[in-house]
C-alpha cells in the first residue's frame, strides 16, 4: 500500500498511528490544565522552545494537538493550530501576525462576522481595502507598499460569489504577501487552499469539519509556501530559536493563542474529531441535496433568483469548477416581489429556521433581517444582498423529503 491514503482513511486512522494509550481508537479528552515534570530542566525546556511538551493548557493540550494533527492532514498542510471559533482562529492570527500601519486587502464579499472584526482592528491600526475578489484585478488595484496580507472564502456566504483564488494566489506568491483564505464553505474535502498557494488556511471546525452543531472550535493552518524568514514582522526571539518554516506558526500560538487566550476546550475538540470521520460522506450528500434543491428552486414560479454556484447560471460556475470538485452545501435565494418570506419560512416543517451552517439538517435564515441586518441597507445592497433572500445550509436529509418540505410551504403562499 502507498504511503498516501485516501481522505476519509486518513481521518479515520490518524488518532491511533498516533499511538494513544491502551491502544484507544480515539485520543482521549485530557481535561488536565496542567502538567508536572519530575525534573524541572523539563519543564524549562518545554518554556524556551527546546523540547515539545505540554505545559499549561491555553496554549497546548494533547486532544487538541490530535485534532490540529487531522486538519493538517486534510489540508495537505504543514502544522495547525486549534482554536475555540473560528472567529477565534482569525482575529488572533491577524493580531499575532501584524502591526499598526499594515495593510490588508480583504474580499467585500465576507462572512459578517469577519467584516465587522476587521472594521473593529482598523479602529486600533490596521488599514483594511475591501475588493471585488472574484477578480484578482481589484486586488492588484488596491495593493500598496505597506500591504502584507490579502484575505479572502472561498465561496461567499450567503450569494456564493467564488474568488479568484488561483490569480490572486500568483499575485500574492508576486508579492511575497501572505495569504489567507477562509475554507470553511467548502472545507478541505471540496477545496485545498495550498493549491493555489494559500500562505494561511482557516477553518471554522463549528461548520463542516465537526458537522453536527454541538461543538465550536476554529483552526488556521500554514500550508508551508510562505517565506517567514522574509517578513519583517516576526519577534527577534523567535527568529533566533525556531526554525524558518515554523516561525509563522510560533508566532500565532504564542501571540495570537497564548497571549489571545482563545483556546479550544478539549470536549469540544474531541467531538470535532468525531465527526470529522464523516466529512466526506456528509458533504457529498450534502452537495447532491444542494444541486437538486438548486435545480426545484430555479424552476419554481414564486421564487426570482438562486444563488449556487452549481447552477450554470452562477456568474463564477466555470470558475467553481475549476477550482472545486464539487458545489458545496450552501445556497441562498429569493422570492418574487409581493410573495411573503416570513410566512413561507413558517410553513417549512422539516427545514429548521437557524443561523448555523454545516449542520447535518437543512437551516434557513431570512438574511437582511439577521445575520447582515447590523450591516445596513447600503452596505447590504453593495454586497448583492436583497431583502427578500433566505440563506440555506443544505443537510443531509433524504432529497425527496426536502424538496417536498420546500414545494408544500411555496404552495401555501402562493
Ligand atoms: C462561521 C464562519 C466563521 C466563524 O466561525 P465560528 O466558529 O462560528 O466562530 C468564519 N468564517 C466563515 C466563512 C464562517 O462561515
């Protein structure tokens, strides 16, 4: 057998080539927060960067690094490392990784929750440029000499524009900037973002990855591309005591984990863990559901637009499928003027009315009225969003009873 196994096996088996004890299947949960040594040369060594170890666990705890250890195989990346959202995972890499003055161009098509951190990190000092990333022209548009970071999804949440991820990745490794790019919509099995030279890879183990809405957790993920003895911004110490390769990343656990303090408890890193076993299997049948659903939406009298980037009339669908080998489990839409989406939201028996995303259930949300309403009209029309649109993370039902669940409640508006 070669060495390099498929997806799934590899998720599969990774806990145990790791050799926990007794020989468990799985890492087991250590909810020690700390770890003694009999010789205290141990414990200096773990502190100054000579030895791996475990010391105290906000910045180390072997559940997680089990966990860390899966997603870099998933990402085909170099290290990773946990955190307890993935909001988490990337407020504290931009802290760790840059200073006041420092330049970021950024997609204008991001998850909420992310614009608004970023809007939050300019009001202390980092300059932001938000662009048309389905177009690497807008981001070499609004490079500038103090740019360091260009930060983009992979597919946007929720009218699914598809960045230009393989040209702006030329431009970046051009550059020599680091590249960030948020996976979570398509995760590693749809998308691996060290093939268009992502610098930086983060995941959201709240959606896909973990899969069943009971554990939240976040990760960023160096891909190994990027040249950390080139940037400026790295601590003298640890240029002195850690490798080049691994600077990027000590960096982030001390700064952006240590310091940040947003760490993944070990309970929910183990659920992740657990059900990032059927990732695979979840998001292939997810992505089926999401077409046929795509396909009844597009066709239906009530409804005026789909938004997929699996429909052929998706402005990026070529692109998407160069890029991704299937169309992921999101999909937003909306309905004709004068037909009521609250009332039609109401009807939906099955569908659960939720903001969560990568569930194994169908969730739908009114957008303009929740998770973009901070946002306002102005800043929602900008971004392609109109009132009427309802966001869908497509789960892992039977397709039949889905799509009955959403032709009964269009029935009873019409
Ligand atoms: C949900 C989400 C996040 C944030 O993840 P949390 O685990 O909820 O903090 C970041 N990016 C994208 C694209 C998301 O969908």
């Amino acid at each position: 057998m070669s060495d390099k196994k498929g997806f799934t096996t590899t998720i599969l088996h990774s806990d145990r080539l790791l050799k926990p004890e007794h020989g468990a299947l799985h890492q087991p949960i250590h909810t020690a927060v700390t770890w003694g040594f009999d010789d205290v040369q141990g414990l200096v060594n773990v502190f100054q960067n000579k030895a791996k170890g475990y010391a105290y666990s906000r910045q180390g705890n072997p559940t997680v690094t089990a966990l860390e250890h899966k997603v870099t195989q998933m990402e085909n990346g170099m290290a990773t490392i946990g955190f307890s959202t993935g909001m988490a995972a990337i407020t504290a890499s931009i802290l760790a990784l840059l200073k006041q003055g420092d330049h970021i161009i950024a997609s204008s098509y991001l998850f909420g929750n992310s614009r608004s951190i970023m809007q939050t990190l300019s009001d202390v000092g980092l300059q932001f440029s938000f662009v048309d990333a389905t177009s690497v022209d807008e981001v070499k548009a609004a490079y500038q000499p103090n740019t360091r970071m260009v930060f983009v999804e992979t597919i946007a949440n929720p009218a699914t524009q598809v960045a230009d991820l393989a040209r702006i990745g030329d431009f970046c490794a051009d550059k020599g900037l680091i590249y960030m790019v948020d996976n979570t919509m398509t995760s590693p099995y749809l998308f691996k973002p060290v093939s268009v030279k992502a610098s930086l890879v983060i995941n959201s183990l709240t959606k896909y990855i973990g899969g069943h809405a009971n554990a939240l957790g976040g990760s960023v993920t160096d891909t190994g591309l990027f040249d950390w003895t080139k940037f400026d911004n790295i601590a003298p110490i640890l240029r002195e005591q850690i490798k080049p390769a691994m600077q990027g990343m000590a960096q982030i656990r001390k700064r952006g984990l240590r310091d940040g303090g947003g760490t993944l408890a070990p309970e929910a890193a183990h659920n992740i863990s657990v059900g990032s076993e059927t990732l695979a299997l979840r998001l292939d049948r997810a992505c089926g559901n999401a077409a046929a659903l795509a396909k009844f939406l597009e066709t239906h009298p009530l409804v005026s637009k789909v938004y997929y980037p699996g429909l052929e009339s998706h402005p990026q669908h070529d692109l998407a499928k160069q890029l991704f080998s299937r169309f992921g489990g999101l999909m937003s839409f909306a309905l004709k003027d004068g037909v009521d989406t609250f009332a039609f939201l109401n009807h939906l028996q099955l569908v659960v009315k939720s903001s969560n995303l990568g569930d194994t259930r169908t969730l739908a949300i009114p957008v303009a009225h929740t998770i973009f309403f901070e946002l306002g009209a102005e800043r929602r029309a900008e971004m392609g969003i109109p009132d009427s649109m309802v966001r869908l993370s497509v789960g892992i039902e039977d397709t039949d009873d889905l799509i009955g669940d959403f032709a009964q409640a269009l029935e009873l508006v019409k």
